[in-house]
C-alpha cells in the first residue's frame, strides 16, 4: 500500500498563506477531523497550546489526488531557501507558445495575489517567491 504525504509550511502567517495556496492550486479547506466541528475544537483536544504554538490552517484538493497542505505559525522566520519547493503545472497541452501563455497567466494572477517573481527560465518555467518567502516554480 502507497503511503499519502502531506507538506507542511512552517510560517507567520498560516491563514493568509493558506489563502494565496488555495488560489494557487485551487484546493480548498479541509474540515477538521469527526467528530470535531471546528478546528479549534480539535485543537483544544490536545490541552492547552504551548508557548510557541501558534495558529494552522489545513486545506486539500478537493479532487483528493494532490497532498494535503498543512500551514503552523512558528516564532522563527525563514532564514534559507527551501531544501524543497512546489511545482505548480498549468498543463503542456496543446502549442509550446499556447503552454508559455498559460504560464504567464498564472504567474500573473499569483503575483497580483502577493507573489513576487524571482527567475524566469526562458519559456520553461518561473521561479517566485510565495508571500512568506516560500520559492515555488510555475511551468507547462
């Protein structure tokens, strides 16, 4: 049996950086776990939240085939770049020319969301940089 994996961002702001995800992906919220009605609910499950414990938000695809994201606020900022980053893929259907405008689509619509541009590889992909820091890629 194949094992599901989920990604988990560390960051500052887990509401706000689950939002531009779910614009980026299209995934949506994830309810929190029966027989919970809320995830704060679920959360006070677990006794009272530490010092460092911060806010989460969880989403997933709604189509259940990509991982679930899972975003926890820390007390510490990033400081590197990631060891592991997203490819979001727009699809390599039809011309190269019509895949690159697909591209640019994309990158358009999340740099309006908060994501600033960091590379672009000719007319492969893009590197950006999520609102938290966060590098992703953008591709056909």
């Amino acid at each position: 049996m194949a094992l599901r994996v989920d990604l988990t961002f560390d960051c500052a702001r887990a509401v706000e950086l689950a939002q531009f995800w779910k614009l980026a992906l299209g995934y949506v919220d994830e309810p929190p776990p029966a027989p919970f009605r809320t995830r704060e609910e679920w959360a006070a499950s677990f006794g009272p939240p530490g010092e460092d414990e911060g806010g989460g938000a969880w989403l997933h695809d709604p189509e259940g085939i990509g991982p679930r994201l899972v975003f926890l606020e820390v007390p510490e900022p990033k400081v590197a770049k990631n060891r592991l980053h997203i490819d979001v893929r727009v699809g390599r259907y039809g011309s190269p020319e019509q895949v690159w405008e697909r591209v640019e689509a994309k990158v358009a619509q999340l740099v309006g969301a908060g994501a600033s541009v960091l590379a672009v590889d000719g007319t492969h992909h893009v590197v950006l940089a999520d609102p938290e820091g966060n590098e992703f890629c953008v591709a056909g």
